[in-house]
C-alpha cells in the first residue's frame, strides 16, 4: 500500500460532495437568528444576580447525535450518488475505506464544535459587556469550553461508529438488527449527551484559576470503555461491508 493512501482517502472524504464544511444562505439566515434569540436571552435574564453565561453550554448534549448523524450522511452518499459500486472496487480494504470515512466525519464533527464554541464565547463576551463577570467569566469558559472539547472528541467515535454500522446494515441481509442499532442510537446519545453536562466549579476555587472549572475524573476514566464500544461497532461495519452487503 503506497505510503499516505490513508490521507489521501481523507482528502477525498473531505472534498466530496456533502464532506466540506459548508455555510449555506439558510443555514446563515437560521443562525443569525438564532444567535439574534440568544443576545436577546442574555440582555433579559442577564440583569439576574445568579445568571452564568455556561448555561449555553448545556445545549453540547445534541453533539453525540450530530457524529451519529455525519456519520450515516458520509456512507449513505455512496448509494444515494450511485458511487457504492466504485467505492467498493477500489483497491483498499473494508478498514481502510470506512476509516477514512469516519476520520473525514471526525474532523467535520470538530470543525462544528469549534464554531460553536466560537458562538457561545461570543455570546459570553457580550454579557460581560453588558453587566460584568458573573459567575463563569471569559477565561472561565475558555477552560470549560477547553475540556468539553475534549470530551465530545472523545466520546464522538462511539456514535460515529454507530452510524456507520447502521448504515452498512441497512444495505445488508442483516436489516432485522436495524431497530436494536435504533434503540442503541437513541440510549447511547442520551448518555453520551449527559457526560457532556458534568462541568462543574471546585469547592473554594474562583472561575479565574485555570482549575476552578473541572469535570469528574470519572468523565475522562470512561472513554477507555468508550473506545473499546467505538472498535467493537467499527469492526462490526467492517465486517457486514466484507460480507453482507447487498448492492
């Protein structure tokens, strides 16, 4: 195998139709209103002495099921762009080919995150223009957006997987599994989403020391089972995609 075929499926992945991160004019107008909604938030409740801008934060939970869902839209364009069959003749294997689609959909699903982030910074920015350091200030969220960060990356791959094996079953002769991977999509959102809300303030520490703001150790300790389901449901794919599928 030439030596950097692995990045070079990722490029394509990436400058595929449906892989770039794109900002369509809906998707402009759908987000400037939202944000519009969100400054309007903060001018109304911000006045309020227990007001924190990390509440906004609290909306990460949908993350998990945004990598399920780039996840099923990379592999599913293969059959709705009438590219399975070429997809499948090039001479990688099953790995190498859902690997590159899931490290593609990895860096997409990070690409979003960061642009959320960069909103709800922005958001936060105003509210301590508007009324001063409250409970979580600038450098605060920064260190929670910090470890948030690392927990979506983290626990993205397990859902990421998910979708791809879905996906890969719905085109198999194994589709009577569908509503079990349905049920696994939907309890391992919901749980995954959860960690995601697990940022808390230290006992006796102020949200400007750069260990003030922390999530449990518990957090970090589970993605090594996290990544052990993510293996399992990727080779999973790999093996109904060798095996099962139906073109």
């Amino acid at each position: 195998m030439p030596r950097g075929t692995f990045f070079f499926l990722v490029k394509h992945e990436l400058a595929s139709k449906g892989g770039k991160l794109r900002l369509g004019k809906w998707l402009w107008i759908y987000g400037g209103l939202l944000l519009l909604l969100a400054g309007a938030a903060v001018a109304i409740w911000g006045r309020q002495a227990d007001y924190d801008p990390s509440y906004f934060m609290f909306t990460a939970y949908i993350f998990p099921f945004m990598a399920f869902g780039l996840a099923v839209e990379s592999l599913k364009r293969e059959w709705s762009g009438g590219t399975i069959g070429w997809w499948l003749s090039l001479p990688h294997s099953r790995a190498r080919l859902l690997g590159a689609k899931a490290a593609a959909v990895w860096i997409r699903f990070a690409g979003y995150v960061l642009i959320y982030f960069a909103v709800v910074l922005l958001l936060d920015a105003y509210s301590v223009a508007m009324f001063g350091d409250r409970i979580t200030s600038i450098k605060g969220m920064l260190v929670l957006e910090a470890q948030l960060f690392g927990i979506l990356l983290g626990i993205s791959p397990a859902m990421l997987a998910l979708g791809l094996l879905l996906v890969s079953v719905r085109r198999s002769g194994l589709k009577p599994l569908l509503p079990l991977l349905w049920l696994l999509m939907g309890i391992g959102g919901n749980l995954l989403g959860w960690m995601t809300g697990g940022g808390q303030l230290t006992m006796g520490g102020a949200d400007d020391d750069l260990f003030a703001l922390v999530y449990p150790s518990w957090i970090w300790l589970s993605m090594i089972p996290i990544w052990a389901v993510a293996a399992l449901l990727f080779a999973g794919a790999v093996k109904v995609c060798d095996k099962h599928l139906e073109l």
